[in-house]
C-alpha cells in the first residue's frame, strides 16, 4: 500500500513535469499547425540556465530558499522565452508559407543545433544540478518517505498551469490566440497581429519548458546537453496522447504517461519503461488520433 | 470615404478582378453586385488587405492603404462581416464580440456598442455564454455582424450576408443593416448575389462580372434597368 503511494507521488512528479513541457507543443501546434521538435531542447537550456545561474543568485539573496528558488525559475524562463521567441523569428518565420514537411524538418535541425551546441558550450558531461531547495523529510513512516522535493515539484506545477490556463481563458491575449488558433484569417479581420500572439506563443510556450527543466534538475539532479531528447518525445506523446491543441488534453496526457512510466518501472522493469511511452503513442493513432479530449477536425482544403 | 482605382487581382496566372474602381461616399449604402465568381469577394478581400493587389490603388479617407497589412486596415477603420460569416466556433458569443473590439481600449465606450449589438439583436444576448459554433446561420450572420460593428469603423463591409440564411431571418437582417446606416451614420459596403434585396436598401450600386464593372449607379435607377437585372443578376 505504501509502495504505491510512494509510486504515485514519484508518477504525478514527473507527470506533471511532461504536463509543463507537453503544453508548449500543443499550444504552438494549435496556432501554427507543425510540431516543434526543437521544444524538449529550450527545456534543456531551461535546466542549464539554472545550472549556471544558481551559484551566482544564491549569494545576492543571502542564501535565503525562499528568494533563490523563484529567481533562478523566474531568469530560466526569461531566458526560454527570448530563445523561444528567437527561434520562431529566425527559423520558423520564413517558412510559414511553405509545405509543412519544410518546417517539420527545420525544427529537427533546431533541435540537434542545440543539442550539440549545448555540447560544445556546456560540456558533454553529466553535470550535478545544484541544490536550490534542500530537501527536508516531511513525512517518514515505515515504507513511505515523503520529502519536500515533490511537493515543490508539483506544487510549482500546479501554480504555472492554472496561472497558464487563467492567461488562455481570461485575457484578451489569450482569447486572441484561441481565435487565431481557430482561424488566423478571421483573426486579422478582428485587427489581431498574427505575429504578435505567434511570439506570444513561444513565450508561454517556452517559459514552461524552462520551468520544467528547473523541476526536472530538482527532481534527478543531474543535467546533460541531451536531457531534453527523451523528455521531451514523452511530451510530445503526452499532448497526441490529450489531444493535440488542447491545452488541458496536454496536461492530462503528461500526468498519464508519467504514471504509466513509473508504474512499469516499479512493477515491471525499468527496461519498458520507454516501450511503453512509444507503445501508447502508436495505440493512439491507431485508434484515436485525435486523443482523449482533442475533437475530430477535418483536414482544411 | 473608399476610392478604389483600377484594382487588379490575381490567383497566380488567373486574374480575378481586372481593373475595377469604386467611390464609397461618407455615410451611404454601397452595393456591390454580380454572379458567382464575378470577383466580389476578392475585391473586399483585398480593401480588407487579406490578399494582395496586383495593381491599382486603394484609398480610405486621405490614406493610400493598398497593401497594407490586414490588421493595420483594421486600425484605420475598415471592418469586414466575411463570407461564411468566420465566427470562432471555440470562442462563446460574447468573446467573439470581444475579439471584435480588439484594437481598442476604451472600456466603457466598448460596453455601450455591445449594449448596441444586444439592442438590435437580442438573440445575441440570450446565447451570450454559448460557444459562436453552436449558433445557427442566421445568428451567426448577426454575430458577424455585431463583431465588425464592435470594431466601430468607419467603413462596414457585408460579404454576402443573406448567404444559406433561413429567408426569415434574411428580412430581419436586412432591416437591421438599415438600421445601423441610419442610427450610426455607418458608411456600408454590401456585397451580395441576392441584387433584389440589396438594390432595396442600397444607395449606390456597382454591377460587375468576371473582375470588370459592367455597370454602376444610384440603386433605385440600376433596379428599374430590366436590361441590367437579366444580364447580370441573373434574374429572369
């Protein structure tokens, strides 16, 4: 009984990071219409952001936890944004009226130029993410050991996507994406910049994935110039998984796949445990392409 | 207020409007009239700055706007009601109407037009909360409608608003484009294939078939030209 408890706690964890980064693909899918592959990388330089800025910022506020954390998150996902934007500027941009196939390819050349650009600056090497939380046992029964690292972890995850979700529902930028996401034509004729809210996108979208390699280097304190590879394809599972371009379907679909992940883990083999991702992503074209919350859509001629 | 000059469209090699040139006078109902494929919705379309021009010039008020971008002729005062109506099915009514006023920040003026909107069409009201997609074709012509109006411009243009509406709710709609000329001074655009119903409220009227004008004037005189009526409006 505790075990499992111990297994839903580590599930809900890591599903709640592949929540933050699964939001950024089905938010830019939703206005633009391409998967970008090079999503799971801004979430790795989210994690070296942290890396680097963690020893310099924890002096300036004394060492106080409660300053030093949110900053370090605050500056990842400034820095996530500009690159987001950045990227969407100079690759995606000028490619936005040819075939999609073009853009999809670009997106793969984005994503391995920082892969192995991120070798070349940071090193290859694993590097040990530092502590910006120490890590206090809350709980400590017989099997179950609950520490404040999860709690944070979710916590922290929670806060961005119903901050998210407020910005989508409530304002006027928000509503302006949903409409360019339905129909960017119409969305001129309203006087809407279809730039603006793209850009706008990509900051939302790229300062979650920032956010999550914060949680994730909390969560495993160990990064690498390759980290974003795998967590970010279980992103990108999780929003098919939800419902490509629906925002809460991103969000559930993580939450699944992080379960699942750590179930078979700890119930079956660690060897399955990126099998199974992989095995629930072909299921789902299979036999529901447009995932548990995402509607049939007919292809626009 | 709208001087269009020798417009010229076209879709790769087909030219779609061939040289066309409209005046629309501050506060009047223009009708652009034609069959299918004459090249009516290009034209507003490309005033709209959706498309662009392959020659001529558009002007809107002193300011040459051809091929500018869309949302900056929004800017300046030019709202569409398109064809098929394009309302957000995902947005509710009231956030359709919402996104209408996008450009401006004047709360309280942009509650007085949507008191306006509801005032003239009170359907709108009542679904307010329910999303545009689950609203028929006539209330969604009335949407449209009120969402170019919450853009307050100072040109309105009506692609084909009697477009696969119950013929009920044509008439309704029909009084109520007379009625915001009159209440607002609104300066109209109306493209329509219904030429009947359009020559009955219109002040002035453009005839035009594949991309050239045929024929314009004052609406009541192009209404009396049989000639005219079974030539182009297809009208026996």
């Amino acid at each position: 009984m505790s075990e499992l408890l111990q297994q839903i706690i580590n599930g809900i964890s890591l599903g709640s990071i592949y929540a933050l980064i699964a939001i950024g693909y089905t938010m830019v899918y939703g206005v633009l219409r391409f998967i970008n592959f090079a999503h799971g990388d801004v979430f790795m330089i989210g994690g070296f952001v942290g890396y680097y800025a963690a020893p310099h910022i924890m002096p300036l506020v004394g060492g106080s936890v409660i300053l030093a954390g949110p900053i370090v998150l605050l500056l990842a996902m400034t820095v996530c944004s500009i690159l987001g934007v950045t990227i969407e500027k100079l690759a995606y941009k000028p490619l936005r009226f040819r075939p999609k196939l073009t853009i999809l390819i670009t997106a793969i050349g984005i994503s391995l130029f920082l892969e192995f650009g991120g070798q070349l600056l940071f090193g290859p090497d694993p590097k040990s993410f530092p502590t910006l939380i120490p890590s206090t046992t809350l709980i400590d029964s017989q099997n179950l050991i609950l520490t404040t690292t999860p709690v944070i972890v979710i916590g922290t995850a929670i806060i961005l996507i119903v901050l998210l979700r407020f910005i989508v529902q409530n304002t006027k930028m928000g509503t302006a994406m949903r409409a360019v996401s339905f129909n960017q034509q119409a969305a001129s004729l309203m006087g809407i910049n279809i730039n603006t809210v793209i850009s706008f996108t990509f900051v939302l979208g790229s300062s979650l994935a920032a956010a999550g390699g914060i949680l994730y280097g909390t969560l495993y304190p160990s990064i690498n110039p390759l980290m974003g590879i795998f967590p970010g394809l279980k992103a990108f599972i999780s929003a098919v998984l939800g419902g490509i371009g629906n925002i809460p379907g991103a969000a559930l679909g993580g939450l699944i796949i992080g379960m699942t992940e750590t179930f078979v883990t700890g119930y079956l083999s660690p060897t399955y445990r990126d099998a199974i991702a992989f095995g629930i992503l072909i299921l789902i074209l299979l036999f529901k392409p447009s995932g548990i919350l995402g509607r049939y859509e007919a292809e626009k001629v | 207020m709208l001087r269009v000059q020798n417009l010229q469209v076209r879709y790769g090699a087909i030219a779609a409007v061939k040289g066309i040139s409209l005046t629309i006078e501050r506060g009047t109902i223009a009708t652009l009239l034609g069959t299918n494929g004459a090249g009516k919705t290009t034209t507003l379309r490309t005033i709209s700055g959706l498309i662009k021009a392959a020659g001529g010039t558009i002007h809107f008020g002193d300011r040459d706007i051809t091929n500018k971008p869309c949302h900056e002729i929004v800017a300046m005062g030019i709202a569409q009601a398109p064809e098929g109506r394009m309302i957000f099915s995902n947005l509710t009514v009231k956030e359709n109407l919402r996104m209408g006023a996008y450009l401006r920040k004047d709360r309280a003026e942009i509650q007085r037009d949507l008191d306006f909107a509801f005032s003239i069409f009170p359907r709108l009201k009542e679904r307010m909360k329910q999303p545009g997609g689950t609203l028929s074709g006539g209330e969604q012509q009335m949407l449209a409608i009120s969402r170019a109006l919450m853009a307050r411009p100072g040109l309105l243009m009506l692609d084909e608003p009697s477009l696969g509406i119950a013929p009920i709710l044509v008439k309704t709609i029909f009084d109520k484009i007379v009625e915001i000329n009159r209440e607002l001074g609104m300066t109209i655009l109306l493209v329509e294939q219904n030429a009947h119903l359009a020559l009955q409220i219109a002040h002035y009227a453009y005839v035009i078939e594949t991309g050239q004008m045929v024929i314009e004037g004052k609406a009541s005189e192009i209404a009396k030209n049989e000639d005219v009526r079974k030539a182009y409006l297809g009208e026996t």
